[in-house]
C-alpha cells in the first residue's frame, strides 16, 4: 500500500546532480514530440534524461550523456505522462490483482487509486491485506483506499460476509493511501451523529472519495460540509455544475456501464486540469479489446476533446486531484519517470510504457517483472457457504387466483431502479410475459434466501452471479424457476462465478474462485470466458449483454433507489425498510 509516494531525498539529490552534468543519465529519449500538460501543447524534439526512478531534465539535455548513459530515439513519436486512473475497483475487472496490473499496465496505465470495497465485503480486511500483498510485486503504482462503508449502508438489511466498524475503520486508516467512497447518504439525510462525526474525522486524517449520487442542494451542501472533495456519481452536465461550483471535484467515468464522458466531455475540453477521467467499474474483455485509460482518452478525443486535454485530463488532473502534481502526473523534472510512448496520437497506440525509467510493456504486451504471490486460501477462496438444498419460490398466499406484487424495474443506462406493481396468476407455470424471477440467496452461511419478480429483463434461460454489489451475495435472474436454481447451483460449484443457463443447462460460465469476485486464471483466459459468455447471450436473444449483466449485478445495492432485492426481502431505499411482495390478492 503505498502510503507515502515521495522518493528518497538521495534520488533527488542524484538526479539535481545529473542535471548538472555531476553524473551521467542512466537514459535520455531523443527526439520526442512531448505532451506538455501544465502548458497545454506539445513541443517537438525533446530529450528527457532519467536518473534512476527520476526525470531530470526536459530540455536539450546536454549535460546528461555519459558512455553507459541508454539512448532512446522517439522520433516522430508523441511521449506522454503514464495515465493515471482517478477511482478504480480492481474486483471489477474478474481479474486476480497480479493480472489486473499485468493488464493495465500493456495499455499505458502507470496509476491507479483502488477502492477495494467489493473484497471488503466478502472477507473483510483480510481480503484488502491480500489485495495489497499481491500488489506488492508489481510495478503498477496502486494507491489502495481503506474502504469506509462495510456494508454500504448499516441502516439496510443486507449484509456480506463481512462488517468492519466505524472504530477499525479510524484504527487502519493511516495504513491506507486515503479513504474510499462513502456511499451510506441515507444516514447523512438522516442527521445521524455517528456517521457525520466518523466521516469528518476520515476527511480530516486522509483524502475521502465521494460517492454522492442523487444529491443536490442543500444535501449536497452537508455532504461536502464532512470534508469529502470529490464525486465519480456525476451523471448531467447540471449535476457536474452544481459540484465545481461548490468547490467538488467531478470525476468523469467512462467504464465497461457508465459511459458519463460521452455526456460530459465538455468538462475535460473545459477544464482539463481540474476533471479527471476514471473507469470506476471496467471488466477485463474491455481492457483486452479496446483499452483501459488509454480507451477514455482515445473516446474523449473521437468526441472531439483535443488530445493534449484528453491526456491531461487521464495525468495531471488526478494528480491534483490527490495533492501528487509533485511526483506524478507530466513530464517534468522531479518527477517519476512514468512515460508513455504513443505512435499515433488521435488514436492514441500505445507502443511502450516507463515505470519508473523501466520499459514494463512494448506495443501491448507485459515485459515487467513476474512475482505472483501464491493466493491465501483460507481467508480467500471457499467464500461461497450457500445451503446445498436450495428452494427457489415466489412466497405467495395459499389459494389465491390472482395477485398484485411490487416488482424491481432497473432503468436502463442507470444505476436506478424504479417499483412497479404487476398482476400474477397463482397458479400459472410461467411468471408471465415481460417478467422475469429475481432471486437472491445468501452465500456466507445463514441461509437466508429470497425470491421476487422483475420487470423489462430481457433474458430466456437465467443468469446467476455471486458478483451482487455491494454484499456479493449469489443474484440470479431468469424466466424460469427451474434455470434460476440450475444457475444458482452451477455458480456454488464453481465456488463463485458467472452462470447462464438455458433448460437447466449450463451454457456458459466464468469461474472467480478468489472470493466470488476473481479469477485464478490469466488475463487473456478470463477475457476468453468473459467473451463467451457474452456471445452465448446474445446467439440466445440478449441484444446487449454487458449492460444485461451490469443491470443485475446492481439489482442488491442498497444505497441507490428506488428498490432493491436482498437475501432478506424487497428493500426500499428511501424509506429505509423491508417492503412485503404482496400487495393485493383476489
């Protein structure tokens, strides 16, 4: 966990005496076309010297050469700062922390700031100490956020397999390299005393990431009034106003969902400096295919952001962002020599990426060092405990004809749900057209599980996944009873994964041993099965299956309205409780 980026003062003092010519560079790139983020353009043929970690001179670099110093020449080439990713959740990706490093790195990101709330929820600390172990041995800077909300919320009735306290939370915070995003607003609107304090004493000890989605006004007011200075949950060019009017810093997504920079790229071609762009939420098969930062930038540019902007916005703007423009974030001297070497710009193609003066990846392929660290199987993996005799039902009145129940209708493009009450027959083998079965069962051992219907879930067959945010609890959705518990059962013995059936049988799958969430695989394998999976939803009718998955994995998430489905019941977000199925019966 890197707690403390600053270099030793005795490589900067190497790296002043290189720039005076005292000791020879240990590399200069000649030639280069240079992104000037702090100018905003880009000055051809220049040479940037390094000594050891450290740039230490932009310039003609004539003092710098000496008979062992290594020349690069990037004629015709555009050097960058290496991309920085404002607010990131590795879990996301299914990738094991060693190959999500692996990944990003090949595609030009030197930096991340990682939230690993997900793992955090499955295995508590413990799974954010493993994260951080096997991080250790990558050259990828990973700036790891002690999460601050375990669960989401603890107003709400959803629980993982984890709850780590307010008191430990304060205990460990200093270990951290700032605090993640605290998302439990419902506690905020309710003036609660205990969260106000406990998240202005975070604000005050480390730098907090915001999760302030839906707030305005005056709520928003006395969010910011805790100390939190950013917000990732920016949907409209009214809410991203509102924050950098109020002195909030806007993080502009663009993910595997949430897409906000094509409704926002606005604010990166106006404000550059100030809003950085972020993946939140990115899966591996995007990476492989298009990109990761280097895929914002290149979208931000095709939207017609100039490139220099674009770049600044994935560099310098999150360096400011978190008080790093020191070490981090542009070519300068003093800085760390992470560098991306780009053949062309527009598209921004990635031919070699520099950590730290070291060439880690040459046109998309890792070549830095291989240091896996072996999983610790106990606290990580044998997460799923899910009761072996499963009963999927709709809990409905014994001899009904004819019920009204509330059904979880997602809005599409959103993280939002909306409740609608629709009509069901009681005794019909089918749940009907249009609707679909939603079922979640508990996979830390209490055996709760629970069953409701939905609405505008355009699946024939069932998916199930023990990914359900923010509990991880096993999510299944289908338009049968009978595929909603073969997918259920498949993903308990893959001991956590991603499942579709179709006439309880197993069609296609992703196996994420570590915790529920990750694979055990390799970067290129994961992608393969990711991509399987997609394509055996679409040859079975799903017309978009990234969102389709996206949708249900969001239907349990307790902090965002309107509705939300637990291994307890319905849950409504604003009121704050447990709703019955039923609402009429005849």
């Amino acid at each position: 966990m890197l707690a403390d980026i600053r270099p030793k003062p005795e490589e900067l003092a190497r790296a002043s005496r290189s720039s005076l010519g005292l000791e020879p560079a240990d590399l200069v790139i000649t030639n280069a076309s240079v992104v000037d983020v702090w100018r905003g353009e880009i000055i051809d043929r220049v040479n940037i010297a390094v000594k050891g970690r450290i740039i230490t001179c932009v310039g003609r670099c004539e003092r710098s050469r000496g008979i062992y110093t290594r020349e690069i020449d990037a004629r015709g080439k555009t050097l960058a700062p290496g991309f920085i990713d404002a607010h990131t959740h590795i879990e996301s990706t299914l990738l094991r922390p060693a190959e999500f490093s692996k990944a990003v790195l090949s595609r030009g990101t030197t930096t991340v700031f990682a939230d690993p709330h997900e793992i955090a929820n499955v295995a508590g600390l413990a799974g954010v100490e493993y994260m951080a172990r096997e991080l250790s041995g990558s050259p990828l800077k990973v700036f790891l956020l002690i999460p601050p909300n375990v669960p989401a919320s603890l107003r709400s009735p959803d629980r993982g397999g984890a709850v780590i306290g307010y008191d430990e939370i304060l205990g460990n915070v200093d270990r951290f390299s700032g605090v993640g995003e605290i998302m439990d607003t419902g506690s905020l609107l309710d003036g609660d005393s205990v969260f106000l304090e406990y998240s202005s004493r975070l604000a005050m000890r480390q730098i907090v990431q915001g999760h302030a989605a839906g707030l305005s006004g005056e709520d928003l007011d006395a969010y910011i009034s805790l100390g939190i200075s950013n917000d990732h949950e920016v949907t409209s060019w009214e809410e991203l106003s509102e924050r950098l009017s109020k002195g909030m810093i806007p993080i502009v997504r663009y993910g595997s969902s949430w897409r906000d920079l094509e409704r926002l790229y606005r604010a990166i071609d106006r404000f550059p400096h100030i809003v950085p762009i972020a993946t939140d939420d990115i899966h591996c098969l995007h990476i492989a295919r298009e990109g990761h930062m280097d895929r914002a930038v290149r979208r931000a540019i095709e939207l017609g952001v100039d490139p220099v902007k674009a770049i600044a916005s994935a560099t310098i703007a999150p360096a400011i962002l978190y008080g790093l423009h020191r070490w981090l974030g542009s070519i300068a001297p003093g800085r760390y020599a992470d560098l991306v070497l780009i053949s062309d710009l527009e598209k921004v193609s990635v031919e070699e990426v520099y950590v730290d003066g070291t060439l880690v990846a040459r046109e998309y392929k890792y070549l830095g060092p291989e240091d896996p660290i072996a999983l610790s199987e106990p606290i990580i993996a044998n997460s799923i405990k899910a009761p072996q005799h499963l009963r999927i039902s709709l809990d409905l009145p014994k001899g009904c004809e004819e019920v009204v129940v509330r059904a979880v209708r997602p809005i599409h493009g959103t993280t939002l749900t909306r409740e609608e009450r629709v009509r069901l027959e009681c005794s019909a083998k089918n749940i009907g057209e249009g609707l679909v079965y939603i079922s979640v069962v508990n996979r830390y051992g209490s055996g709760h599980s629970y069953t409701g219907v939905g609405v505008d879930i355009p699946i024939e067959g069932a998916i199930a996944s023990s990914i359900a945010h923010d509990s991880h609890n096993i999510i299944a959705v289908g338009s049968s009873l009978e595929d909603v518990t073969s997918a259920i059962k498949a993903v308990i013995e893959l001991g956590g994964g991603i499942v579709f059936t179709h006439r309880s049988k197993v069609e296609a799958s992703v196996e994420l041993r570590i915790a529920g969430l990750m694979s055990t695989k390799s970067y290129y394998e994961v992608a393969s099965e990711l991509g399987g999976l997609f394509r055996t939803l679409r040859e079975h009718g799903a017309e978009d299956p990234e969102g389709l998955l996206q949708e249900i994995q969001l239907l349990s998430l307790t902090v965002i309205p309107e509705i939300r489905i637990t291994d307890r019941g319905l849950y409504r977000v604003l009121e704050r409780r447990i709703v019955d199925l039923v609402v009429g019966v005849e």
